[in-house]
C-alpha cells in the first residue's frame, strides 16, 4: 500500500457525525425527497441543517433510516401521493417558510429527444419534484442527478428544467461536482441543480469550492481524462480502505482487525466499537470469475485475461472497448464510480486490489462516504443499490455548508464555471 495522499486533512474534516450528535436545533430547515440510504440527509445534518422529513418510496430505505437517523422523521410513500399542503401542515411551517428542499428524482424518459422531457410520462417523477416545490416553495431548492441528462436532446431537457424553475419563481444554476474534490475517495460526478426563489435576489451560491486537488469547479469534467498531476490530493484506494480485515467471497466480517491508518479511515470508524463492523460482506462469484480474478495483478483487466477465459461476448470485443471490464483495482488509485452493479467483476473496476473478490458492501459505502456506525439494511440487492444510488454524504455536508453559509449572507455570487447554463 502507499502513503496517504489526504494526509493533510484532519480527521474532522471527514468526520460525519450520527444525527443526536449534530447541532441542529437553530440551523436552517431542510426536507430531503427521493432520500434512499440517507446520504443527503446526513450530509445536510453534518453541516447544520434541521432535517425536519425525509421520503422515499422503498422499504429497505425506510428501515436503513429508521437505524441510522431514528430522530428524523421519515415518511414511506410514492412522492406522487405527497400534496405540498400536507405536507406544510405535517411540518407545522406556512408556504414559503421552509429553508432548502433537496432531492434526486430518477427520470426514465430522457431518451425521446424533441419533446417537452419534463411533461413526458415517463419523467413523472421529476416532474413531481418540482411540483412539490411550486406548491412549498422553499427559499432554495438543490435537486441532484447524473451528468449525462445535460446533453439529451441538445440541451433540450435543462432548458425545461430552466422555464420550469424560472415559472416558479426561481433562478437556478447547474454544475458537475466531482466527488474526489470534497474528499470523497472515488471519481464521481454528479450534476447539481440549486435554485435561489428571485426574492433572494441575483444569486449563484451553493457550489463548494473544492478542498482535494489543485483544480476548481468545471475544471474536470467526465469522459476526459484525468491526469496524474490533476488527481494529486485525491483520497486513494488504501486511504479509504486499507484498515479493512480480509474476507472470502461470499463471507463475511463483523469485526476489525486492526488500527485505522489514514485519518480518513479513523473518521469512518469514528462511534463504533470493535465488534461493530456492518455489511462487509463480499458479493459470492462463479467459479469461472473466480478463476479470472486470481489471473488479474494489480492494474490488470479482461485484456489480460487468455482469450479462453472471457465471457462469450466479449471474447469477440475490440481491444478498445470494455475498457474497465473485470478491472482489478490498485491500492495507490483513485476508485472509480461505485454503481449498484459493483459486485459484478464485468461491470467495471471493481475487483479487490490483493483478495479474490469483489469490494464488499462495507467498502463501497467506505468509497462513497458513509461512516461505518451506518449500516444498511434489507436484502443484499438492496443494499447494493442503496450504496450504489447514494449521494456521498461528504459531497452532501460540502454543499449543505455553502448553502448555509449563503443563506446567512445576502451578497450576490458569481456564477460557477459549468459547461452548461440553464435557459429559458
């Protein structure tokens, strides 16, 4: 393993404290739909928010909250069923009284191109976020998802997105965040919306200037290549997860066995004891990926591997393509995105560095932030896709800090650098 890159940041910078230990009482108000595992949520705690609700329409999401964030309120429904009346009666606030309203709505209809994307059927949901907002109208509302819907159809979609934010009375802004550059120990971009209601004024705050690496926001920017120059002062592989005890695909370990090494380890252990290791268990392989993982050193991937050995499929794939397929990972890199397919040795570079497996559940959510006192619950599928859908609860805390800091002071900002402008 390599020296920690983050060795420059204190354990508290990575620290992520459990909901009855954050000062939130005075802090500014916050409701969080499309919750899932509660990685917004826990983020907004962390940096002074009064989580007042969070939603989501899964069961394994409601009992992963009900463990790890008891003290908030959490209602399991369809966002659809959710009247913005009700829910200010249920709150005890008045229209226009609550501070952030935060959310990840998933979108299946961004294929048809040429239409208006935000009333197609299929895009229901986020169209239900917005509605939601129109009828609270909180004082700023931060909507997060994934980059690739900016350039569906031309950049037809975030003009949509734009006209319906402007006809509520918002002016909004977008840009693509990556992850590492909050501390988070993986190459993750998202694309974050936040609209400030125009009674705020001209207004572009929220965005976080970066504390990892020595490039600012927009700078990097996903499918380009990300030197080695650019990712100095990333969080590696051995940073995140070096202290993790050994675990046989298909096992599982409830215990340490060691000491942290890194401070970002010691701030993941931060509330737990020794014997309260959760969900590092490794997804159990075939033998035949088995057998294709022990071939694979460090760095290696399914172009390594003899012919023989590939998946039907791919043994007539171009050199060039899959490039990450069965991809074994290395100790001093920076991860790639975790997804919730990150148990599957073909869906990318997900192969422990040294053992013969996968990553654990443990060790995905360790790469995307969460603390090892959060544990999730439900089957192992849901698991998966609990971490792999999560927002990073650091990138969560790093945004939640900005937006609290803006709404306590009325300057105007600059606009963020972003590839993209909403338009109307």
């Amino acid at each position: 393993m390599t020296a920690s890159r983050g060795g420059q940041h204190s354990v508290s910078e990575y620290e992520l404290r459990p909901a009855e230990l954050c000062s939130s009482e005075r802090g500014p108000t916050a409701v969080d739909l499309f919750s899932g595992a509660g990685g917004l949520t826990l983020g907004l705690l962390n940096a002074g928010f009064k989580v007042l609700l969070a939603s989501d329409i899964s069961s394994a999401c409601a009992a992963t909250h009900r463990r790890n964030l008891p003290s908030i309120p959490f209602q399991q429904e369809d966002v659809r069923a959710i009247s913005g009346r009700d829910l200010l009666r249920r709150l005890g606030l008045s229209r226009s009284e609550l501070d952030v309203l935060v959310g990840g709505p998933p979108c299946q209809g961004f294929s048809i191109i040429g239409q208006r994307l935000l009333h197609d059927p299929r895009n229901a949901l986020l169209r239900e976020f917005v509605r939601i907002a129109g009828e609270i109208r909180p004082k700023v509302v931060v909507m997060e998802n994934v980059p690739g819907l900016a350039t569906l159809g031309k950049g037809i979609l975030l003009n949509e997105i734009g006209s319906a934010f402007q006809e509520l009375g918002y002016q909004a802004a977008c840009a693509e965040l990556l992850a590492a550059q909050y501390g988070v120990p993986q190459m993750r971009w998202r694309m974050f919306f936040i609209a400030w209601r125009t009674d705020f004024g001209a207004r572009h705050a929220g965005f976080p200037w970066p504390t990892h690496g020595n490039s600012g926001i927009g700078d990097l920017v996903p499918n380009r290549t990300v030197t080695a120059a650019e990712e100095a002062g990333f969080l590696t592989l051995s940073d995140a997860i070096g202290d993790m005890p050994p675990v046989a695909s298909g096992g599982e370990c409830r215990t340490y066995e060691g000491p942290p090494r890194t401070n970002y380890q010691r701030a993941m252990r931060l509330y737990c004891g020794p014997l309260e290791l959760h969900n590092h268990y490794a997804p159990r392989l075939s033998a035949i990926n088995l057998r294709r993982i022990a071939a694979l050193k460090p760095g290696e991937d399914w172009r390594d591997l003899p012919r023989e050995m590939l998946p039907g499929g791919m043994q007539r794939a171009l050199r060039k393509d899959h490039t990450r397929r069965f991809r074994r990972m290395t100790w001093d890199g920076v991860p790639r995105s975790i997804i919730t397919r990150f148990r599957d040795p073909k869906s990318g570079e997900y192969i422990h560095p040294e053992q013969t497996r996968t990553i654990s559940i443990r060790e995905a959510a360790r790469i995307q932030s969460f603390p090892d006192w959060f544990a999730f619950e439900g089957a192992y599928t849901d698991q998966y896709d609990q971490v792999g859908n999560a927002v990073p609860p650091l990138v969560a805390k790093a945004v939640g800090t900005e937006i609290r800091s803006a709404l306590a002071d009325m300057r105007s900002y600059a606009p963020v650098k972003s590839r993209y402008r909403l338009f109307a």
